[in-house]
C-alpha cells in the first residue's frame, strides 16, 4: 500500500518536471525572440503562436479532430489486424516463412516513401490517409507480439504438456497474456507511428486535418500557424502515446509492478 | 549395504535399457544410453550427477516429454506413450504465470488437465495452508519469495493428487536455509502421501537426506553407475546429516564421482 502511493508519487513527480521543462522553455523561447528580434516567418514567439489559435480556435480543433479520427481508427485496425497476423505467424510455419519475411523485409524499407503510392492506388482522401497509417503502426505491432507469443518460457510449455494442456489452453492461458507486455510496447510505437501516417497521409493525399493545414500555412509562408499545428500535433501525440501507457497500467498490473523493482 | 541394489518385483516405473539421442548441428548427441531402473512405487528415489549426465533427460522421458529412441519405459505395466496419467512435476525455474493470482496458478493443474476448477479449490487452499502459504492465496508470484513461489510451485503439482511426483533440481536456486526447510517439507508431504518421488539434484546431502534410494549417474554416455538404499530411520530430522551413518552415504557419492573424476577430493 504505502510502496505503491510512493511510486504514484514518483511518477506525478515526473509529470510536474515535464511542465517545469516546458514551462521553462516556453519563457525562455519567448525571451530569446523578443531579445534578438528574431522575425515571425523564422521563429514566432510562443505569445503569438496563441494569438493564431486564439484567432480561429476552432479551425484548428476541426482539422485537429479529424487528424485523432483517422489516428485513432488506423491504430485500432493495426491492433486487430496485427495481432491476428501475429497468432497465425506463431501457430503456423507457413505463415511464419511467407507472411513474416515478408513483413520483415518491408519493414527495412523506409515506408513513408510508399505514400505516394497509395494516392494512385486508392486516391485522394480518407481511405489513403488511413492505409498508410495502418502500413506505418501495424508493423512494430506484429513484431513485439510475435516476439511475445514465442518468448514463453519452455519449461512452462513442458509443465503444460506434462499436464496435457490443450493448444487451446496453451495459447489463451499461456501465449498470450505473455505476450500482452510486449503488445503493449508494440502499440506504444504504433500510435505514434499511426500519427506521423496519419500526418504524411494528409500531406500527400490531403484536403483536410493538421497535417493539411501545416501544408497550406506552409504555402502562405505563415509560419505562425505551422507552429500552431505544430504544437497542437505535439499534444496530441503525447496525449495518445500516455492514453497506451495508462491502458497499460490498468490492463496488466502484474507487468507494470515487475518494471518498477520498488513498486 | 549392498552394492547394486536388490531387482525389485513390484516394480511402478520400470526404465529397461533406454537410450535417447538428440539429433543436432554437431551431429547426434547422447544424452542417455542403457539405462535401467525400477522404481518402487511408493518410493523416494534421489538422482545425482555431474552437469550434463542425462538427469533432466531422463526425467522428460519418464514424464513423456521426450521419446526415448531405444528401450523402452512401462507405467504400473504399460508403455508409456505420452505424459502419464496422474503425475506432477516441478523443475528449478518455479515458472508461475504472474498474472495469476498463487491460488488461479494451483488451479491451473486442474485445468490443464480438464478438471472443473471449483472441485479443486478447497484442496488447493488446505495444501496452501500445509506449504506455509495460508493468506497468500490472492497475491501475485512477484509478490513472494523464491522461496514460497517454489512452495507454491509444488502445491499446483500435488493438486490432482499425484501418484508420481517429478523433481528437476527444484531447490537449485534457493538460498540453504530456504532449501533445509523445503527438504523437510517436502518429506513431511511424501511420508503422509506415501506419492513416487523422482527427485534431481546436484546437493549430495539433499539426495541422502530425502530418499529411500539414491541413483548415481554419469557422463559420456548419460548412463547409471551405482545405486544404492540409503537405511535412515524416518522422520529424519535436519541433525541427521551431522549422523556417522549419514556421513557413511554422503562419503560413497563423493568417493564415486571422485574416481570418476568428476569431483576432486
Ligand atoms: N534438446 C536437446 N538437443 C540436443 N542436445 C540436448 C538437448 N537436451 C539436452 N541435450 C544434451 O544432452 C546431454 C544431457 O543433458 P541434460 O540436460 O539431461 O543434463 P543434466 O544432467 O540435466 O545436466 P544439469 O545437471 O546441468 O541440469 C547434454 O550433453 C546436453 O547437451
Ligand atoms: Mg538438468
């Protein structure tokens, strides 16, 4: 009881440096470009950048919502697909020499490159934007859970077996809570990863989202209102990759108190 | 005390020549080669040997994890095809599932084996209470000891009531004083059970200690090179081991693994 309020308190702890660093950081950004008159299409001032918001609040918000749609769904199809491509991988060896060569192979290619190729295949729009979303996060979920699901200790599956355990039960009480750990770690990665495709989708298969506004503020040479979907995006991603951590924290306490030996 | 032990009649477990190969890289390995042993049932039987001699290997093809390649392994009779019925193991490494709770791990038994779970429940907290472990029935594996997670470790092997129990070195990584009241536990629990015990170790006083008969194995091929009974009255108490008659069995591993050379004196 008293360990795990102390590792609560370590962690709010850490929550409170990271807004003293951002605090401080944003002070002192807005110090420097007053001090040396840095000019607003270089580096806008932080007062200025909430000024834009401010401007046209809801713009942002908009674009900023839909940009979480479209994060928030191809993550959710990267989970459900990949951990069924995972349980395959690991139960059949024709699937482990096709099907995860393959992904291996791929995943050395650096896959914003394919964008473009999305756009032909499936044009502008939602459905673009979310295939290379997908294509960018599913990949470092397949892999952890794969790991996960073969990282059971042998001796466990010898106890099962000795005690005649079905593949059933092998799998669903034994695999995959294994591997639930490292699912996690893979879906951490991959929200982030669905982001930045979420992010490059709108870049080149756009019309609307942060992404898309970055692109057009781009254009008028407002640097003022790249730096508010900037900082935006920066939020948003920090959100996400803590909602996954949280989840985590819930769904396997047993994992979460092993990480921390004090806890 | 007679050299080779007396051929038993009655015998449980009856291991007559076998033989296991491992194929491998390097060309196929022989792990155990003419290996004869009858075992009693009812009888805690103790096997030493040096690091590589074919223990573990033996016990997984007595508990029908591995196939022996020649030979042949009978059970109260018939050829063993596949894990036995009624028996529990328990290796070194205590592998309880850290998402269960240490009574959902006792019961895991029951499952594995396809049990209703609820049947076995009062069991499993009365040999919770035996094993010392009474009030940690919903805590979670790291929340314990090696010790107690090894205690517990046990208690999910004895759940379905055993005949055989198997023991791979399941006190190897505990610390002495954890591992001398585990032996005596552990002896309690055979002397009310009167269960088979195989029991793996590298602890010349913990084989003498425990069994009714000590197995001494060695390496190049993984073969038998001595058994002997070991007449200690019951219930033997932890001083025993400072007895002369003690001394006399423990000095006969030692003097054997040392002309075999694998220990030197
Ligand atoms: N799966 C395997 N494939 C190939 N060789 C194996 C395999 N398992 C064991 N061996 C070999 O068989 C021999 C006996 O191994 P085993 O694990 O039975 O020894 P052990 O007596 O239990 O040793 P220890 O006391 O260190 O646990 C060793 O030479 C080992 O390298
Ligand atoms: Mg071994």
């Amino acid at each position: 009881m008293k360990n795990s309020l102390a590792a609560k308190l370590m962690r709010d702890n850490r929550s409170l440096d990271i807004v003293l660093v951002l605090l401080g950081t944003t002070i002192l950004w807005e110090l420097a470009v007053r001090i040396f008159h840095a000019p607003a299409i270089i580096l806008p001032p932080p007062s200025a950048i909430w000024a834009a918001f401010m401007h046209s609040p809801w713009v942002f918000i908009r674009n900023m919502l839909y940009t979480l749609m479209t994060t928030g769904i191809a993550f959710a199809i990267s989970v459900v697909l990949g951990v069924i491509m995972a349980v395959g991988i690991v139960q059949s060896k024709f699937l482990e020499r096709t099907l995860y060569t393959l992904l291996i192979a791929i995943n050395s290619v650096p896959k914003v490159a394919l964008a473009p190729l999305f756009v032909i295949w499936l044009g502008t729009g939602a459905s673009s934007q979310l295939a290379v979303a997908v294509m960018l996060a599913i990949f470092p979920i397949v892999i952890n859970t794969v790991l996960g699901l073969r990282s059971v200790d042998p001796d466990m599956l010898n106890l099962a077996k000795a005690t005649r355990a079905s593949k059933f039960d092998i799998i669903y009480k034994i695999r995959v809570p294994n591997a639930l750990p490292s699912l996690f770690s893979g879906m951490k990665v991959g929200i982030s990863f669905a982001l930045v495709g979420a992010i490059v989708g709108e870049f080149v298969a756009g019309g609307r989202g942060l992404g898309f506004l970055v692109l057009t503020a781009q254009g008028q040479f407002d640097t003022t209102r790249v730096f508010v979907s900037l900082v935006l995006l920066g939020i948003m991603g920090t959100i996400l990759f803590y909602a996954v951590d949280v989840a985590e924290r819930i769904a396997l306490p047993w994992h979460s108190s092993q990480r921390q030996p004090n806890a | 005390m007679n050299m080779m032990a007396s051929p038993v009649t009655d015998a449980y477990l009856r291991i007559n020549g076998a033989g296991k190969t491992y194929p491998s890289k390097h060309g196929p390995v022989v792990a155990l080669s003419d290996v004869n042993l009858d075992v009693r049932p009812g009888e805690f039987l103790s096997v030493v040997g040096p690091s590589g001699c074919g223990k573990s290997t033996l016990l997984k093809c007595v508990a029908g994890l591995e196939g022996i390649t020649s030979g042949n392994i009978t059970v109260s009779g018939k050829p063993l095809m596949g894990p036995p019925d009624g028996m529990g193991v328990v290796f070194q490494r205590d592998v309880l599932l850290d998402w269960r709770t240490i009574l959902d791990n006792v019961l895991l038994q029951a499952e594995f084996l396809g049990h209703p779970r609820e049947q076995y429940r009062d069991r499993a907290l009365q040999l919770l209470e035996r094993f010392g472990l009474k009030g940690y029935e919903n805590r979670h594996p790291w929340e314990l000891s090696g010790g107690m997670r090894q205690r517990a470790s046990i208690c999910r092997a004895l759940l379905c009531d055993p005949e055989l129990l198997l023991m791979d070195e399941p006190f190897g990584a505990l610390d002495a004083m954890t591992r001398d009241d585990l032996n005596v536990e552990l002896a309690r629990m055979w002397q009310e059970t009167g269960k088979t015990v195989i029991f793996i170790t590298h602890s010349i006083s913990e084989a003498v200690f425990l069994a009714d008969r000590v197995v001494m194995m060695s390496r190049g091929p993984g073969r038998i090179v001595d058994i002997f009974d070991v007449d200690l009255p019951r219930p033997r108490p932890l001083a025993i081991r400072e007895t002369d008659a003690f001394g006399v069995y423990a000095q006969r591993i030692r003097h054997h693994f040392a002309e075999l050379g694998v220990l030197h004196e």
